[in-house]
C-alpha cells in the first residue's frame, strides 16, 4: 500500500493505537487471499495488533464455525455469513461487506482456448472437456446450480474434478486432471501454468459477495473490530483490484 494510503487506513486506526496490542485470529475466504497478504502488514504496523490468519473455502469454513471453531473475525461467502448470524455464532452489529468477486474460466498454459462469449458456447465448450474443475466452496455451489439450469448437470457430474478446500482449481488445470476449469477470478490469478480465458457470459455470471462479522466467542473482539475497520476503508479497496476482486462499495 502507498504511504499516503497508509496514513488514511492509519487515521482511521487512531483508536487502536490506544488499546493493548492484541494477537487477532482471522479465519477467511481464500479468495481474499492474496489481497489480505498484501495489506495486513500495513495493519499490524499502524494498529499494533498481530494477525494469525487462516484461508479455506466458504462452505468449509462455514462447517467449521457450526462445529465450534472460534476466530475473532469470520469472513467468507455472504450466505454462509447470513447462516452463521442465523444461528448466534457471529455478531450481527459487527456484520459488514468486505468485497465481492466473479467467477471465470480458464485452462492450461498452451491449450487451445475454449468458446465461452455466449451460453451457447460456454455450454458446447463444458461438453466438449473431457474434465471440467471447479470448487467445492462459493463459487462451485452457484455452477452446480448454472449446470443444472443449462441442462447439463447429469454430463457434467461424472467428469467434474471438485477442488479441496485451499486448492486452486487451477492446479488441477496444471497437472492435467482438467481440460477447463472454474473459479474466482482472485483464486486463478496466482496460479502459474494456466491462462485465464475470461468471465462467465452476463446471463451467466455470479457475484460472490464476501461478507463477515466479529465471532460471538471473539477472545479479541476491540482487536477485531480494528481490523474490520480496516479492511472495509477506501485505501485498503484500491489494492484488491490488482487481486481480482471489486471492492465492497
């Protein structure tokens, strides 16, 4: 982050700076990633605070917050934080939007490069793969739904290659456990040995807003809520862009 955008995310932090240091766990869509790397030394250094951060998918994180894994502050997926407020493990007063995300295509560095500008060829394209990858968090629960609409789902499910948990769609792409493959736009950008090929068509396209709130068992949550003070200001927004992601507002 530049110095002057530092000093802004800073001014909004005046008030951390009063309190303890405190060590603040996060627990995160991996699809922020690589923005969040980015920009939380900033944060350390202007609040005082120390972040542990962990990185998984929204329906596995979602899995581990109902199973009673605590962390100061949960972001993920904002159907999974809209469950999670439902059922009293976050604080619905501390509940904001961090940014949103859309899903893309792409395949191996080298492979010829599929026809998805319309639904037509989207649709021809997935049938034509011998392998199709996508996630098993946000983004791979909307495409099962989109395959389904289409009236594919039944030629897709027995060649679909179902990312884990923290595993890039695009490395299956890279060793060749798929021909086209699915993900955030943020989550195929770091990975070397693919080429992006583009969005979803606009009739087809799904915005994964990532949302989150203090945990209600939060050991810090002052320290937590510095960070979502953080992490939603205008200085912190412009960093995500190169990453992938459109900031919150």
């Amino acid at each position: 982050m530049k110095s002057g955008s530092l000093a802004v995310a800073a001014a909004v932090l005046l008030f951390a700076s009063i309190a303890q240091a405190a060590d603040v766990s996060l627990l995160a869509s991996g699809a922020l990633k690589e923005a969040y790397l980015e920009v939380l030394p900033d944060f350390e250094k202007v609040s005082g605070h120390k972040v542990t951060a962990a990185w998984s998918s929204t329906t596995d994180i979602q899995k581990r917050v109902m199973a009673g894994e605590v962390a100061d502050l949960v972001i993920l997926g904002n159907a999974g934080t809209e469950e999670l407020l439902k059922q009293g493990k976050l604080v619905g007063s501390t509940r904001a939007i961090f940014a949103k995300s859309s899903i893309y295509v792409a395949v191996r560095s080298g492979a010829p490069l599929p026809e998805i500008g319309s639904v037509d060829a989207l649709t021809n394209s997935v049938l034509a793969a011998r392998s199709v990858a996508y996630s098993g968090g946000a983004s791979g629960t909307y495409l099962v739904t989109m395959f389904q609409k289409l009236g594919i789902y039944d030629q897709v499910r027995p060649k679909a290659s179902i990312a884990k948990a923290n595993e890039p769609v695009g490395d299956k792409l890279v060793r060749g456990e798929a021909d086209i493959g699915f993900h955030q736009l943020s989550e195929l950008i770091p990975v070397k040995g693919i080429q992006i090929v583009g969005p979803l068509p606009p009739e087809l396209q799904h915005i994964t807003v990532f949302s989150g709130a203090i945990h209600s068992e939060a050991k810090e949550p002052n320290a937590g809520k510095a960070l979502i003070e953080f992490l939603t200001t205008p200085a912190v927004a412009q960093s995500f862009r190169k990453h992938g992601l459109d900031p919150a507002q």
